[in-house]
C-alpha cells in the first residue's frame, strides 16, 4: 500500500500561466523516488497536488489506485507524512512536539520514534528530557535537532507515504549527510518522495526525476543520471 501516481499532470495557479505541462510518475510501494531541479521548476506544487491543497486542471494524482478528487482532503493527509524544509515546532515540550499527530501514543512508541529519528541521546541529556519546552521560551534547538524532531513525529505517525519536501536544503553539508542517513532508514518500507534540490544529496532513490520548468528532462537512477553526461 502506498502507491503514488501523477498521470499526465497539468496544473497553473492561474489560467495563463501552466506551472505543470504533463508530469507523469509512479512511486511503487515502498520505493523511493526523488524529484530534483532548480528553483522554480515546479517541485513544492507537486507536493502541494499531493497533498490536495489544489487539485488539478488536467490528468490525475492517484494514491492507491483512487483518483484524489474522489477523496476527502482528510483522507488524502491521513495516509501522508511530511517533513518540510522549515519545521516549525510548537513553544511546549519536547514529547508534545513528536506526538503532536498522535496524543495517544505510549512512552514506548514516543521514544522508539526519537531512537529511529536518532535524537533519543539528546532529549535523555536535556534537564527534563523529553518534558523540557522549546520554542520562544524555552530550549532552543538547532535545525538539525528540529528535523530530526519533525522526522521523529513523522514516523510515529506511520503513514504508508512519506514526503520529504527540501528537508535538508537549509542545512549545512555535515548535518545534511546526518539526516540524510535518518531518512534512508526511516523510508526503508514506506513509499517515499523526496523533493531536492541537487542530484547528490538523493543517490539512494529508486528513481530520481529531473523537472525543469515544469517539465521532466531527465530520469532514472543515480548512475544512469551521470552516464549520460
Ligand atoms: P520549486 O519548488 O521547484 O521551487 P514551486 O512549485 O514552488 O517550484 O513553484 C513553481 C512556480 O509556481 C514558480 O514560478 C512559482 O512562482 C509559482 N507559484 C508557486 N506558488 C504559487 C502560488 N501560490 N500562486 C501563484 N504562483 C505560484
Ligand atoms: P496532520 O496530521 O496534523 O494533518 P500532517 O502530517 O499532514 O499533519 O502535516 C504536518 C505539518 O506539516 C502540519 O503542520 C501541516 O500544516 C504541515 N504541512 C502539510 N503539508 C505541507 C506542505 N506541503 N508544505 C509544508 N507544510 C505542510
């Protein structure tokens, strides 16, 4: 469970002006694939399609066979989780923030999250641990710590489909191969979509996508990519 489709995808903000001129993919379950390309291409509206924040004007975005205008919005975010690239962590603790979508969770299942997202070292080291509060009062913590915060909450979610919009993209290059490595195991098993902007931070991708101007130009695996340099 937890396959993605774009058919034939058209889409514009607004009539005059198409952002998406026919971008068609599919991430089978539990594979991984990576859209990259540069500013502007058209990469955060396929996440926003995805997510039915619009809906599109021509093709379909599929998830699981079913056409996404036949789902409730509700539905369609049930089954996403999102790591964005600024996460915004809420001024309260530490355990609020990861079991945000899921209040009911146990101890267990909360520090099990944190293990996987490897910030469990840290938050056991913080004067209350995982009852100490970030945010404007609180603990400050950096944007590593704050992604793997988000991935963290991510994963103790479970959704079938993980979205990983520029999650790294705002971070420097030692902390960005840190997460990079979280994110690898936690999609291990999960149908995965990772939004980058450069080719070498997504070698790892079943399938990389490479949209230019709302069009794709280039896919296929990592080493296909630089053979056809
Ligand atoms: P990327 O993520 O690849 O940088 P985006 O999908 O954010 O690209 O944007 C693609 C194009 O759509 C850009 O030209 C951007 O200006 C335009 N765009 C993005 N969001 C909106 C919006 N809400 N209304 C109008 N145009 C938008
Ligand atoms: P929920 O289960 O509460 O609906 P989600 O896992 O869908 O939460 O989203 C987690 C957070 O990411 C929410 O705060 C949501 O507003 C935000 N978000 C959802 N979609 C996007 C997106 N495409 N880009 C940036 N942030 C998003």
């Amino acid at each position: 469970d937890g396959k993605v489709e774009f058919r034939d995808v058209k889409f514009g903000y607004d009539e005059r002006r198409p952002i998406l001129k026919g971008v068609s993919f599919t991430v089978e379950p539990g594979k991984t694939t990576a859209i990259v390309g540069p500013s502007g291409a058209g990469k955060s509206t396929i996440s926003r399609l995805l997510f039915r924040f619009y809906d599109v004007n021509e093709g379909a975005v599929l998830i699981d066979g079913k056409d996404l205008r036949s789902v409730k919005q509700h539905g369609v975010r049930e089954a996403l989780g999102i790591v964005p690239q600024d996460t915004v962590l809420f001024n309260d603790t530490v355990r609020y923030n990861i079991a945000y979508g899921r209040p009911d969770a146990s101890e267990e299942e909360v520090t099990r999250a944190a293990k996987l997202a490897h910030i469990d070292d840290f938050i056991r080291s913080l004067p209350d641990g995982y009852e100490t509060r970030v945010g404007e009062r609180g603990l400050k913590l950096s944007g590593g710590e704050k992604q793997r915060v988000a991935i963290a909450r991510t994963i103790l979610k479970d959704p079938p489909i993980l979205l990983f919009d520029e999650a790294t993209s705002a971070l420097d290059t030692a902390t960005e191969r840190d997460i990079q490595t979280s994110m690898r195991e936690v999609s291990k098993g999960r149908t995965t979509l990772i939004i980058a902007h450069r080719l070498s931070t997504v070698v790892d991708a079943d399938e990389i996508i490479v949209l230019r101007a709302g069009e794709i130009v280039e896919r296929g695996t990592h080493a296909d990519l630089l053979a056809e340099k």
